[in-house]
C-alpha cells in the first residue's frame, strides 16, 4: 500500500515537472506556435497510474500554466474576453484527454478481472458439476459465466446427448 502511494506521488510530482517544461517550451516558442497538445501527455500519464481526480487537477494546472505562458510571451488578443475563450477552449481539451484515459483504464482494470475469474485453478464439484467462485459460493456452469464473463450460454444439446437420449429410428426417449 505504502509503495503504491510513494510511486503515485513520484509519477505526479514527474508530471508537475513535464507540465511546468511543457510551460517553458509554449514560453519560449511565443504565442505564435500552439505545443498546447503536449499537455496531454502529463496529463494523461498521470491520469493512468493516479486516476481521474490527480488527472483533473493536473488539467487544471495545466490550462493556468498555459494561460502563464502566453500571457508571458505577450499574446495579444484583438477583444480581451479571446484570451478566456482560448483558455477555456483548452481546458475543455484536458479534462476529455482525463475522462478518456480514465474511462480506458476503467475498461482494461473490467477486462483484467474477468480474465483474472477464467484463469488459474476454477473448482467444479465431480458429483453435479457446479463451480465455486473466488468466494466460495457454488452455482452452475451458465451462471457462474453469467455472473463472471461476459459470455451468455445458449441450450443446446450436443451429439453424443442426442444419441443416448432418442433412439435411432423410432424417436422415442432411450430412458423412457
């Protein structure tokens, strides 16, 4: 636990450092070439490994360190409400680059756990054949896919059943 918080707190304090660099380059390259794209890269980096809330407030400071570092280059808007519009404009763009990043790793952490509840040893009574999941709690094989993948099963019966259960050429059940 300790060392997922030390790794989350170096990958965002790595990612206040590109943001701020990425800062100086938009300074340094004037108000005339847009880098605000490379926001994104911090952004979502630290969205991936901290989550949508660190995401969020490194758009933040990433639409104030651009909003810095034009102003500082001397941008100079033909209205002053512009300059906001951009600003906004921006930042609408970071916080989708958060919600796509965290929506992506929402859906690989879904993927991960069902690939997690099809893996390893799954036990199955040898009496009635139903499946105990990681809680001990016992079901039959369509519910437990049900419940676990994102499989549906489909009746059927399958050759073997079919010739056991009717005769050749009557029709009528062999058991019966």
């Amino acid at each position: 636990m300790k060392s997922t918080r030390v790794y989350r707190f170096t990958v965002a304090g790595l990612c206040l450092l590109a943001t701020a660099g990425v800062g100086w380059l938009d300074y340094a390259s004037g108000y005339e070439i847009s880098t605000f794209p490379l926001y994104a890269v911090p952004i979502a980096i630290l969205t991936w490994s901290a989550g949508a809330g660190a995401g969020a407030l490194l758009a933040l400071a990433s639409g104030a360190t651009w909003w810095l570092a034009d102003r500082s280059a001397g941008d100079v808007y033909s209205h002053p409400w512009v300059g906001y519009v951009n600003a906004g404009a921006r930042e609408v763009f970071f916080l989708f680059v958060v919600l796509a990043f965290a929506y992506g790793r929402r859906t690989v952490n879904l993927l991960r756990a069902q690939v997690r509840n099809l893996s390893g040893p799954v036990t199955i009574c040898q009496r009635c054949g139903r499946i105990a999941d990681l809680e001990g709690h016992w079901s039959d094989l369509a519910s437990y896919l049900q419940t676990h993948t994102a499989a549906r099963p489909v009746a059927k019966v399958c050759p073997d059943c079919a010739r056991e259960a009717y005769a050749e050429g009557d029709g009528q059940s062999a058991k019966g």
